[in-house]
C-alpha cells in the first residue's frame, strides 16, 4: 500500500490525538474567540461578562446502559456532565440544548420520563431548556446536550495558567463512579444468568449513585466565588484524576508530584475495589466519570480552604523537566500513567 493510501486508525493516535490533529487545521477568525478547542469550554465575548460554550454527547451501549441506568437518571446525567464543564472554567451554567437520535421501541411516556430527569437537573443548576432538535436513529439512544454559561473576564480559569509550587487541589472523593458500574455490571451479568435473581445494590448505594447520578460541583464553584478565590488552572475529572494532570501539565507546561496518602478515596469505594480484586489506588487514579474538579491555587490562597471539609490538597505543581509522579505510602517515587477511559 503506497503512503497516499495508508490508512491510519483513530484507536492509534486516541481521541485526544484526534482533537489535536483536527485543531491543528483550524485557526480563529474572530477576535471574540478568546479560546477554542482544547478545554472544557469555548470561550468568546469582548466584554468583562464572556460567554461559554460546551457540548457533550451521550451514546446508548458506549456511554449508558438502559438494562441499568434508569432514564430519569440519565437526563439529569446528560445535563450534569456538561454543567461540570462550564464549572471547571469557574463559570455559571446559563441555558442548554438537548438533542436526542431515537429508534422506534421508544416511547413517548418513555421520553417524557428522559426529559423529567433533565428538568430536575435544570431546577439543580438553575438552568433554562432554550431548544434542541430530535430524529430518529437506526438503533439505540443518542443525547448531545450543549451548555452556555458565563463567566466575569477576571474570573475565567483555564487548564494553563498552572504555576510552579502551586498547590494541587481536588474536591470531593475519586474512584466511587468506576467502581459502581463495576458493581452494576456485576449485577447484570447474575440477572442474565438467573433472571430470578434480584440486583444487590443496597450496600453500594453511594457508588452506585456516584455512576448512575453524578452532579457537578457548582457548590463548589460558588463557595470559591464567596472566599474570593479564583484557581489558576482548573479542570473536571471525566476521564480520570491521572489523564486530568496530564491535561493541567501539558497546557500549563509544568511537572506534577502528588501524594498517594492525600487522595481523597471513601470507604465505601476502598472496600468496593478491595472486594473486586482491583487496587483502590488505581481505580481513584483512573476510574473516570467523577466530575470532581481538579485545580491549582497559589500558596497565598491556602489558608482560604484548608478547613474545607470537601476540599482536599494532594500535591503540588513542579518543574516541567521532573514530569509527572505520585510519592507512594512507602515514599517511593512512580511515575503517573494517564489509563483513563479510552473512546477508540
């Protein structure tokens, strides 16, 4: 096969090596554009109020499963996902659209069931529905739902303005979405094989929720705002702690060390994975679909969070040349793998 005819798949250069490839070949041509493709949300506007702008998608058998995800729970999901964008620019989520490909073994009370969960999470985030469009689809559930937020010019965080000695900070706790759709599957597959055995969910319930019910961490974003802290580089842990620190460090041009003592994992998700036979550190690592937020602040800032209950510190920014690593229990220095969810 000559080189013009060579043939390259997606799975060889991943879905963020996509983005770069496309990105590539594109340039803004409006001087409102201040930030295109390459974080969590597109930002434009020429006023101290700027506009942001995400967009996420959502396809039955590769991001949900309907034998388990009820659809409540999935158009609150669906919106949920792309609200944490526009947290992690330090934003407030403003109106969405909703866009739905549907096969024909949907039905009408099924979708007004869709719609109830996005009308809570839009109650949640205060947000408005303002359109979308719908079509049909040859097989399967398909939701893209786009966000438009807003943020003050001064306030507006990026995943590049990471500096040296800045604190690494994360809220909430890591690993509790993985591992409930570990046990979610778990309880499929048993249902399979014996049908008239019922799911045993009770005991996972807060993992299992942390999957199937996620929320976007806006009481996070307006406690900053009240502590007058504004992050130097923020972004929203979908695809796992690890792959997020390599977003920060690669846009920030630094090095990362964390601390595997100052993850922040639950009970609950330490035992879960215990029980599976998986590390809990690898799972808090790279489980993906947290939507905690990942973000550095200066030394000067600490003193504003460091009572913060939700609110853990887990390292700090270093120089670029020391790359990524993680000092173990035991002070041993790894270096960090992103192995987060890969989309090809």
């Amino acid at each position: 096969m000559s080189e013009q005819q060579k043939r390259t798949e997606i799975g060889e250069i991943g879905e963020f090596g996509l983005i770069d490839q496309i990105s590539s070949k594109f340039t803004n041509k409006n001087s409102s554009t201040l930030k295109g493709i390459g974080d969590d949300a597109a930002v434009f506007g020429s006023g101290d109020l700027l506009q942001l702008l995400s967009t996420d998608m959502l396809l039955e058998g590769v991001h949900f499963d309907l034998s388990y995800m009820p659809l409540q729970h999935l158009g609150y999901k669906a919106v949920a996902v792309n609200v944490s964008d526009i947290a992690a620019m330090n934003g407030l989520p403003k109106q969405i659209t909703v866009s739905l490909g549907l096969s024909n073994r949907f039905s009408v009370e099924a979708i007004e069931e869709l719609y109830k969960g996005i009308q809570f999470a839009c109650e949640d985030y205060s947000v408005d529905l303002v359109g979308g469009d719908t079509t049909s689809s040859p097989s399967g559930l398909v939701i893209s739902v786009a966000v438009i937020g807003e943020v003050q010019k001064e306030k507006v965080v990026y995943r590049k303005n990471a500096k040296e000695n800045d604190i690494i900070c994360v809220t909430g706790d890591l690993g509790g979405a993985f591992l409930g759709l570990q046990v979610l599957e778990r309880e499929k597959a048993v249902f399979k094989e014996n049908p008239e055995m019922q799911p045993d969910l009770e005991k996972y319930d807060f993992i299992v929720k942390r999957q199937l019910k996620p929320s976007a961490r806006m009481d996070v974003i307006h406690e900053l705002g009240d502590l007058g802290l504004v992050p130097t580089s923020m972004i929203d842990i979908s695809d796992g702690l690890a792959s997020e620190l390599f977003h920060i460090a690669k846009n920030s041009e630094v090095g990362v060390t964390i601390y595997e003592d100052k993850l922040p994992i639950a009970k609950m998700t330490y035992d879960t994975a215990v029980e599976f036979n998986m590390d809990p550190m690898t799972c808090a690592l790279n489980g993906g679909e947290d939507y905690e937020l990942l973000f550095t602040i200066g030394q000067n800032d600490f003193e504003k969070i460091k009572n913060h209950a939700d609110i853990a510190t887990i390292g700090y920014v270093d120089k670029r040349a020391n790359g990524l690593k993680m000092v173990t229990k035991n002070n041993n220095t790894v270096a960090l793998q992103a192995q987060g969810w890969k989309h090809f």
